[in-house]
C-alpha cells in the first residue's frame, strides 16, 4: 500500500512537464517506481525498467525524503540511501522532491 502511496505522490509532484528530461527509478522493498520525464505528458509508473538514475530506498524513508523529513545528504552519508547512475539527475531530483 505504501508503494501506491509513493506512486501517487511522485505523480502529483511531478505534473504533466517537469523538464528533468530523464529516467529515474525508486527501487524499494515493495517494488519499483519508474518515472519518465523525457516523454511529455511525464510518466509515473510502477516497472522495473532500466534509468539513468536509480534511488535504492525503503518506501517509507522515500516518502521522508519527499516531504522533507529525511535530509537527502544525510540519508546518503548514513546508508539509508544508496544512488546508483547520472549524480546530475540525482541532484535534479533532490530540487525538485525536496521538502514536499
């Protein structure tokens, strides 16, 4: 439940045209979330596909980090976050998920 709980969340962030111009995933204990902003309307699903940008997290450390309970530096640095891909995609999406 807490996946579709992130899933919906990062639809609403996200909107129809972000401008990240990137594929990001959550990988998370309850599966995966695939967000696609290169095509435009963006798309937000839940396949494990490959990304240029890849969040391994728990779901609820994720949904911390998008309203801004959890510091994204900080999660990092403590093994609560692990990034795997572009850092310049990573760097995008702390700006625009940050403190929602």
């Amino acid at each position: 439940m807490s996946l579709q709980i992130l899933t919906d969340r990062v639809k609403n962030i996200l909107g129809t045209d972000s401008g990240l111009d990137a594929t990001v995933k959550f990988k998370t204990e309850e599966g995966s979330v695939f967000i696609d902003t290169k095509s435009v309307p963006n798309s937000v699903t839940n396949d494990d596909l490959e990304a240029d940008c890849t969040f391994e997290v728990s779901t609820k450390n994720a949904l911390k980090l998008i309203d801004g309970d959890l510091n994204a530096m900080m999660a990092y640095m403590t093994g609560k976050l692990k990034i795997d891909g572009d850092m310049g995609v990573a760097m995008k999406i702390a700006e625009t998920f940050g403190g929602r």
